[in-house]
C-alpha cells in the first residue's frame, strides 16, 4: 500500500488497524502498539506515532480519540523511519509525498464529495470530505525549509470528532 492508498482508506473508513475516533486508548494500544510519544496540552493529550498522530481527550470513561492526523509532509522528512511498525508491513516502497490531486481523485471516485474549504492568505487550502468529514491539508506555498513536500501535496489529512452541542 502507497502512502496515498493509506490516507485514502483513513478518509473513507474513518479507521486504522481497527482504530478510530470515539475509541479508548486502550483500543488504540492494541491496534497501533506502544512505539509512541504522549505530549500533554490543555487536557488534551498528542500521542505520536510519527506518520501519525491520535488526539485524546478524557471523559468519565477515560482517554478516548476525538482526532486522527496523518503528517504526510513528515514523509518527505524522515521517509520510512517515520512509519510506525505496525503500519510498515502495509507498505512498500514509501513516497516521499502524498499528491494531493491523486489523493482526492482517489477519494471522490469511492463516492465520496469532496468540498474546498477556502482560508485566505494560509499556506494551505483546505478540503473536505463530506461524509467522512476528513480534511485534507494541501501545501499552497513553498517552504524553506524544506524541499518535500512541494506545492500541490498533502500538507496533512485530519479527522475530528464532531463538537457536541
């Protein structure tokens, strides 16, 4: 599986391994191992996987995830080394980007509708997928310091958990 089928089938399935939003950590430990780093910040915690990042946020139930991120401008980086183990056997040769044309092509030919998302004056654009209500990252502007990612790829694709109201 390329990096791009990977953050296609997280848009379209909402999942990884097994995992997704709503779930305990617990559920998350099993299906993505221990090979992570925890920050915590303003009673959310960033438990880091390298390629990807899991938010948590803590009810009376415990830690459950309320976002997914993938970091694929990560991949132009640190190439392979940043796919966590669990995830490596699913991949071949790692890309060391994400084409964000090719990705939501990918996506919209599943069925899915995709949305801009205009933010004036942002490095990225922003677009979303309606039924998944992912959101891909796409980089709109050169960065200095690095050469990959480039203009027209996949800055980062997020999935958040819906604020209650």
């Amino acid at each position: 599986m390329s990096a791009l089928d990977f953050c296609a089938e997280v848009l379209i399935e909402g999942r990884i391994r097994g995992a997704g939003l709503g779930d305990s950590m617990a559920v998350w430990d099993r299906c993505m191992g221990y090979e992570y780093t925890d920050g915590l910040s303003r009673g959310r915690l960033r438990r880091d996987y390298g390629l990807v990042e899991i938010i948590f946020e803590q009810y009376d139930t415990g830690w459950h995830a309320t976002g997914i991120e993938i970091q694929a401008y990560r991949l132009g980086r640190f190439g392979v080394g940043i796919v966590p183990q669990v995830l490596a056997s699913y991949f071949g040769a790692v890309e060391s980007r994400v084409n964000a044309k090719e990705l939501l092509e990918t996506v919209a030919a599943k069925g899915f509708g995709i949305e801009a998302v205009h933010e004036e004056g942002a490095r990225t654009h922003a677009y979303r997928v309606d039924s998944s209500g992912g959101v891909v990252y796409v980089l709109m502007a050169e960065t200095r310091t690095m050469k990959v990612p480039s203009v027209g790829d996949v800055w980062t694709v997020v999935l958040e958990l819906p604020d209650e109201e």
